[in-house]
C-alpha cells in the first residue's frame, strides 16, 4: 500500500496558489483514477482507490503547510505503514516552472511543509519536486508561494498535471523514469517530423527561392501573328 501526500493549505482562498501544486496533484489523481469521495481523517482529507494492483490513499492535510506533518504521521501510523511507503508532493523553487524531479530522503531545504514531516516521521520518504520558479530574493518567497499561478501558466499547469495522472501508476509500481516521461510527453510533445523545424534565434529565416525566369520572347509582333495561326 503507497499514502501520497500532497501539500498545500485547506480553503478555497488558497486553492490557486502556488504553494498548493501538491493538492492539485491530489485532485488529478483522484478524478483521473476513479477514487472514492474525499472523506474528513487523519486531520485532512483522504480518498482511496487502486493504481494497478496497489492500494492507494491520498491525503490533503489540513492543519495548514507548517503542520502537515501531524497529519501525515497520524496516517502513517493508522495504517502502519513505513516512511519509504509514502510519496509527497510538494512545490519547489529550486526548479523551473513546469520542472519535474524526484527525490528520496535528504534535507527539506526551508520547505516548511517538508519541515514538519520530516519532525514527524524523519526524512527517509519519497518525494515529487513540482517546480514554480524562484521570485529572486529570498524575502519575496512567502508572498510569492502564496498568490495564484497567473493565467500564462496555465498551460503548462495543466498539461503537467494531466501528465502526472498519465504516469502516476507507473509511480507507485516503482518506475520513476517512466513517471517522469508521461508528464514529459505532456508539457514537451515531441513535433512531428513533417513540420519544419523552427530557425534557431538570431538566424534569418532562409528566402524563398524565386521560379526560374521565363525566356525573352524577341519575336517581332508580326511574327506572333503569323505564329498563331500555324
């Protein structure tokens, strides 16, 4: 049995933030793979369902980001389950928008979320790095976590997410490089070969090549005339 965890703050004025790309992962999921209504347990909200033959339940914690460790213990316990058996999805500054990693055990970089599982449970757990980019200086991260993705990262928003459901049972079984393709053939399509390939920058785009010229007519117009009527 796999619990993945998705990181974010309860309530529908954080719904969009960037801080809150771990519950959007959760909700991907959850509708993509037919899992069970979200029920209220283990201080969050949970749903369950299967990914292959494996058992699954997400979480959303909801004691807001600095505690989700309380929740995320409190589930690990109930279903005695160990640290290597639980997944987190979390935002990461460290990594571009639309950027994808995964990491096992290791330090929580400031992620305060991370903070507090790793409070809880220690830091031998798998994790899902979901980039956002960085604001530049560290003190424009907590206004920067918490606004709403704008509209220009719509896209790619959502096509990583559709990608994450592609490949989330690949995930679960064990195969990492397999989950990170699926979300790779979402937000980078390869282009078919039949299109033109587009000019690197800083070239000029190669003319159009003119139709040969047709060859001078010299005829004099009486000979036209006479030509005609041959």
């Amino acid at each position: 049995m796999k619990l993945l965890v998705g990181l974010g703050n309860p309530g529908a004025k954080y719904a969009r933030n960037r801080h809150n790309i771990g519950f959007m992962a959760m909700d991907q999921i959850a509708s993509d793979h037919g899992f069970g209504p979200w029920r209220t347990k283990f201080q969050g909200l949970v749903a369950e369902g299967r990914l292959g033959s494996d058992k699954v339940t997400l979480l959303k914690p909801e004691t807001f980001m600095n505690l989700s460790g309380q929740s995320v213990g409190e589930a690990m316990r109930y279903l005695k389950l160990s640290p290597s058996d639980i997944i987190v999805f979390h935002d990461e500054l460290d990594l571009a928008p639309g950027k994808v990693r995964l990491k096992t055990g290791g330090g929580h970089a400031g992620h305060n979320g991370l903070r507090s599982i790793h409070g809880h449970i220690g830091p031998d757990y798998d994790r899902v790095r979901l980039g956002i980019g960085h604001p530049g200086h560290k003190d424009a991260v907590p206004g920067y976590v918490l606004r709403d993705f704008p509209k220009a990262d719509a896209d790619w928003l959502d096509d990583e997410m559709r990608g994450i459901g592609d490949g989330i049972a690949d995930l679960v079984a064990g195969d990492g490089p397999k989950f990170l393709n699926a979300i790779a053939l979402r937000v980078n399509p390869p282009r078919s070969s039949k299109s033109s390939p587009k000019p690197k920058p800083g070239t000029a785009p190669e003319p159009a090549k003119a139709s040969p010229a047709a060859p001078a007519d010299d005829r004099s117009a009486l000979q036209k005339l006479v030509d005609r009527f041959r």
